[in-house]
C-alpha cells in the first residue's frame, strides 16, 4: 500500500500555483471550463471525447490508434458500464441520473476519491452520447417553462379544485390527511440544473394540471394573457408527453410511471378519455418491467432521486392504476385489462384508511361489472350479490359523509374534492350495474327494484353533479363528470318515459311513485343540460359539450310529451349516419335521436312494437335549441308535441344555423363521445335481447 502511494505521488507533477486547465486544452490553447465543481471532465473534452487530464499528472496519450486499440476501449467501457448496473441493480440503490454529468474517466482528485457505491456520475464515456441527447431534450422541456412575469401571474390565479389533485395521485391518503398541500410557488418551481429530463416533465405536467383548473372568469378578466395561458398549458403538456412520457428510453423509473399517470390524469380531466386509457396502460407495462409487484426489494427498480423512494408505495401505485384502468373502461365500454392479474388481487384487509377501503372496494365491484357474461346479466342473483357488495363499500364511511360537499370552507377543499369524486364513483358503479333492466318489462314487477336504483343512483349524480361544475366551473378540467351527467340524465329520462307508458295491468307498479318526484327531477336535468351547453357557449369549439347538450335537450323534449300523455315504443337501428342528432320518420309520425358512430334510438308514438329498425329514412333535423325554448316556455301539461297523440310530429324544416358553432374536425372528442356512447346504450341494450318466463316486452 505504502510503495503505491508513494508512486503515484512520484507520478505527481508540480504546476505552477492556480493552474487548473487540462493538458488538451493547454495544447489546444482554449480555456478549460467545467459546468460545475463537481464534474471531473471540462466542457471542450466531454463535447469531443477526449480524454481530461490535469497538468498535475502526467501526460500520456495513447500510444497507439489502430482499430483494434479503439475497439478494446470500448469493449471495456462496456464492460464497465455493464458491471456498475449490474451491482445497482442487485444492491436496489438509488441511481441518480444526471443527463450532463460526463464520465469519470480521466481527471479525478486524489485528496477525494470516489467511494465504490457512489452513483452521483455516470459510470463511463459510453453514455457520453447519450448524455449530450439528454442535454438536448432537458434544454427542450426547460424552454417550455414559463417567464417569470408570467409565472408571477399564474400563481396568482384562483384554481378552483384542481390544486391539490395531482399532490395525491401518487400519495396515499394515510400520508396526506391532516397535511397542508404546498403553495403553488412551492410546487411550480424547475428541478435543479443538470437534473434528469423526467424530473422536469413531471414539474410541467404539474404546471399542466395545475392550469386546467383556472377560471374561466378569472381569466376571461386577464385581457391579452388569457392566450397566454391557453399557449403555456397546451405547450407545457404537449412538450412533456411528445419528449418524455412516450419515450421508453425515459420512462423506466418510479418518477417515469408517476409522470404517464399525471398524463393519464390531464387528460381524463380534460375529456380525452381514450387517451387516459393508453396512458394508463403504458404506466401499466413500465410498472410491470420495473417488477412494482414485488415491491420496493424488486432488483428492477428504479429511483431518480431519493424523495420518490422515501414516499413510494409500490403497491398503492399498483392499485392506483386499476383503479383507473377500470373506471376508463366501464366509461368507454372497453374491456377491463388484466393487470390485477399481473400485480395481484386488490387488498383491503390491512389498510387502515376507511376512504381508501372504499375505494378498494369499489374497484373489486367494477372489475366484476366489467366482466359480466350476458348469461351473468340474466341471473339476478348475482347482479344482487353486486350490490350488496356496494352496500358494504358505502357502509366504511359515516353517513354524514355522504352528504354532498358544498366547497365553501378553502381549508376542506381537497378532502371535499376527493369525497365528491368517490361519491360519484359510487352512484355511477350503481348505475352501470343496474343499466342493462332499464328496458326489461315483466307482469310481476321483477325489474322494478333495478329500475329504481339506477335512478336513484342518477339523481345523486346530478345533484352531485351541479354543485360540482358551480363551485368549479373550469372549462378544462374534469370533463368525465361531464360524461356522467350525461348517462345520468339518459337513465332519468328513460325512466320517467317509462314510468308514463305503464298499461292498467302494470299500474300497481312500485315505479309509478315517479310521477310525485318528476317536477324535481326534471329540473335537476334542466340544469344540468343548461350547465353543459353553457361550457360550449362559452368556449366556441367544444365538440363534446355541443353534442351532450343536442342529445339531452331532445331526451328532455321526449320526457315531457310521455308525462303529457304521449305513448312512445322504441327501436334501435344500428346504421351509422354521420353527424345527425335527430329527425323525422315515417311520415313524420316517429322521432329518431342519433347517437354519434354508434347508431338511432327511434321512439314512434302509438302501438307497441320490438323490431330492429335496419333503415330510417332522413326528412328532416330537430333543432335542440327550438326544442328548448318549447320546455321552457310551456307547462307540462300544454307541450304542443304531445296535443294530438295521432298527429304527425311538426318541425321545422328549415332552421336557422345554431348559435353554437359545430366543429367536427376533432377527431379526438368524437372518439371518446362514441366510446361514451357505445358503453352506455350496450349496456341497455344487452339487457333487453336476454328473454326470461315473464315474456318481457320492450318498451318505453
């Protein structure tokens, strides 16, 4: 030990005091400049490769450059790098990753050397190209911050409920209850220099987040920043999931799956809910590269910071991302992915949080909704094994807490947000269960009992529904709820038609009761459908909201001439008819409503029919507009569609264009409305094609 020390000190050179540059750039008479004190490499070697040695060591230059010289060097750098994962790997450390950390090959100090596990530096020059492509996106993703006087603006904005949501996707709620979120200048701030692309994705899909829950009035009063904002929100998200969240080469790491499920997140809240669902099932497969279901011991896995290991759950994350692989499925009729079977059953034993509990619970029960058979449908006894089983989820919380939350108390705006979201979470899985007997009928009431849960169920969402969108009326944020009134609204709607089509043999029916609640409950739908195509108006480009509010304002208009004494029967055609949302049909005496790429509900007033209705002829458009002003206008009992049950259906054949302007062009939004609407009339649909002994009829 002693005789190396002493050579290597003999190897030392005396420089002259202040020297630091290397023996390149003195040959090369630049300046030798390093990033920081911490790297051992200059900025003019690491751009050309080039060996950094300082003047305190000899020079030695390769002797030789032929072919078989360089293809050694790099055969041992490789095998360098591969050695150094392989020990990370099987220790489980932590590795950090600074992209512009150079190698440590060269230029190193001797009063300070590297311990054997230390991982600040990237292990060789192999990742030197690597390293520069990293600069690259970082100075990318860093471009799209931000100024500072805008940042100043932004953090002065009222968000609404959007703040605290992207602080608990990751966090179980045993470590954030009683715990303050942090303020936006706290949270919307860079990582530090040199700090891995994915650290500074997730910070400008905080920001991304954090911008979807702005007031429209709060920034309608800005002036010229209100494009401002609209640019740093798309841009921030868009730079984020184009150089990060997509790239596998980033992305496997525990920050990695963190950021794709904020994506998935902005973009369930902002209505794209196919998108969510490919953004889920991309976490889901970095998850299961990294071994998440084996826990934090998992060789696989990967840390970029130390924060993320401390707080990380790797089964809660597991759970985190069934939980929204189901709910996207149950909303756009897709069938549920097997990732419970690749990351285990869902606990609820154990966890001490009664919400999370529930929320267990409720993942259990959509999984089981998902995965119904059409033979299961027909069986009762398991739709009411379901729920019971819901039964039990409601019962882990008090009953004070199912009260819907007013969001008046800033103090109780995040554990009110997370209630309201598991309520409606709740009431929706009730409706889904209970959807498919919307259309069944039978002598001896044995529907009934689903019948009037689904609607139950729908009114909860509604009420639940227009405190939600009044106390936060952000136009970007949380559209799924939008989706949920919606089937909501349908369910109400079918019912009451129903409930005023019974014949006298069925008037002992349970379901009659309807006609005491209607007058609160259509005005509940009224006011949903009014919020809805206020979004639309107020945006100008909203595909979803224009189409939502088209359909909901002709289901109103069917509603109220059935609770004037109109008798409808209904058919389904399965065409695809392009953009139509309603119209005549046989001779004007039938009323069709479209549901876009999906197919045509047709309601014909008089007889009782249960045929599949293959071809309806287009006569004519029904302007929902018009439609409206004819609810509004006239009492229930005076609707003029509903004086003369044997008369053709007027309307106008030629209407005004629509105050609201219609823009097609986005594919995306049509997507995810054809998923909305495929789910929602399959599930009533399944329900009705099933015969039993009572020889059910369909009808409305």
């Amino acid at each position: 030990m002693l005789s190396t020390r002493l050579e290597s000190d003999s190897r030392r050179r005396k420089v002259r005091k202040g020297t630091q540059s290397c023996w390149e750039c003195k040959r090369r008479k630049v300046r030798c400049i390093f990033s920081s004190a911490e790297h051992a490499i200059c900025n003019n070697c690491r751009r050309r490769g080039t060996a950094c040695i300082g003047q305190e060591l000899p020079d030695e230059r390769p002797l030789s450059s032929s072919a078989e010289a360089v293809e050694l060097k790099a055969r041992l750098q490789r095998l360098e790098a591969f050695l150094e994962q392989s020990i990370h790997n099987a220790r489980g450390e932590v590795i950090v990753e600074p992209p512009s950390s150079g190698a440590p090959t060269g230029r190193q100090d001797a009063q300070n050397p590297t311990p054997p596990g230390d991982t600040s530096t990237a292990p060789s020059q192999v990742s030197e190209r690597s390293a520069r492509k990293y600069d690259d996106v970082s100075r990318e993703l860093i471009a799209a911050w931000p100024s500072e006087n805008d940042l100043d603006t932004i953090c002065g904005l009222p968000v609404g409920l959007s703040t605290p949501l992207y602080w608990a996707i990751c966090t179980p709620y045993s470590g954030i209850t009683g715990v303050e979120p942090p303020l936006p200048r706290e949270m919307l701030q860079l990582p530090p220099p040199g700090s891995h692309p994915v650290l500074i994705a997730r910070k400008l899909l905080v920001l991304g987040t954090f911008l979807q829950g702005v007031l429209p009035s709060t920034i309608r009063s800005l002036g010229s920043f209100e494009k401002t904002y609209r640019d740093i929100m798309t841009r921030v998200f868009d730079r984020a999931t184009r150089l990060v969240t997509t790239n596998d080469e980033l992305t496997g790491s525990a920050e990695g799956i963190e950021c794709i499920m904020m994506e998935a997140m902005y973009q369930n809240y902002a209505g794209n809910l196919h998108r969510a669902w490919q953004a889920t099932c991309r976490a889901a497969a970095v998850a299961q590269m990294l071994g998440l279901h084996r826990g934090l011991s998992s060789p696989s896995m990967k840390f970029l910071e130390s924060e993320t290991r401390a707080r990380f759950r790797p089964e809660y994350i597991c759970f985190r991302l069934v939980q929204m692989d189901r709910y996207l499925s149950l909303m756009l009729g897709l069938p549920q992915s097997s990732l419970e079977s690749r990351f285990g059953t869902i606990k609820v034993a154990g966890v001490e949080h009664p919400m999370e509990r529930m929320e267990r619970i409720h993942c259990t029960i959509a999984g089981r909704i998902l995965s119904r058979t059409d033979v299961e449908i027909n069986d009762l006894a398991k739709v009411y094994e379901i729920d019971k089983l819901i039964q039990e989820a409601a019962a882990e919380m008090p009953p004070q807490w199912w009260l819907v939350p007013r969001f008046s108390d800033s103090a109780e705006l995040l554990p009110d947000t997370m209630r309201i979201m598991d309520q409606f979470t709740h009431h929706h899985l009730l409706v889904r269960l209970h959807l498919p007997y919307m259309l069944r009928s039978s002598s001896d009431h044995l529907y009934d009992h689903c019948k009037i849960t689904a609607l139950n169920a729908s009114r909860e969402i509604l009420s639940r529904f227009i405190i939600f969108r009044t106390s936060n009326p952000a136009h970007f944020y949380c559209r799924g709820t939008d989706f949920l009134a919606f089937v909501a609204t349908t369910v109400m709607c079918l019912a009451h038609i129903d409930s005023r089509n019974k014949t006298p043999t069925n008037l002992g029916s349970p379901i009659m009761f309807l006609a005491h609640s209607r007058p609160a409950d259509r005005g509940m739908m009224e006011r949903t459908a009014e919020i809805i195509e206020s979004m639309a108006n107020a945006s100008g480009t909203d595909p979803i909201a224009t189409k939502l509010t088209r359909i909901l304002r002709h289901l109103l208009v069917i509603e109220a001439n059935a609770a004037s004494g109109t008798v409808y029967s209904t058919s389904s055609c399965n065409a695809d008819e392009g953009e139509h949302d309603g119209g005549l049909a046989q001779e004007g005496k039938g009323l069709r409503i479209h549901i876009p790429y999906f197919g045509t509900i047709h309601f014909e007033k008089g007889a009782i029919s249960k045929s599949a209705q293959t071809e309806v002829e287009n006569t004519g458009f029904i302007d929902p507009h018009q439609l409206a002003e004819q609810v509004d206008q006239h009492p229930t009992s005076h609707y003029p569609l509903a004086s003369h049950m044997n008369d053709p259906i007027q309307f106008d054949q030629t209407l005004p264009e629509l105050p609201i302007p219609l823009d097609f062009s986005h594919a995306d939004e049509n997507w995810d409305l054809q998923g909305i609407d495929i789910a929602l009339f399959d599930s009533l649909f399944r329900g009705t094609g099933i015969d039993d002994d009572n020889q059910q009829t369909w009808i409305l």
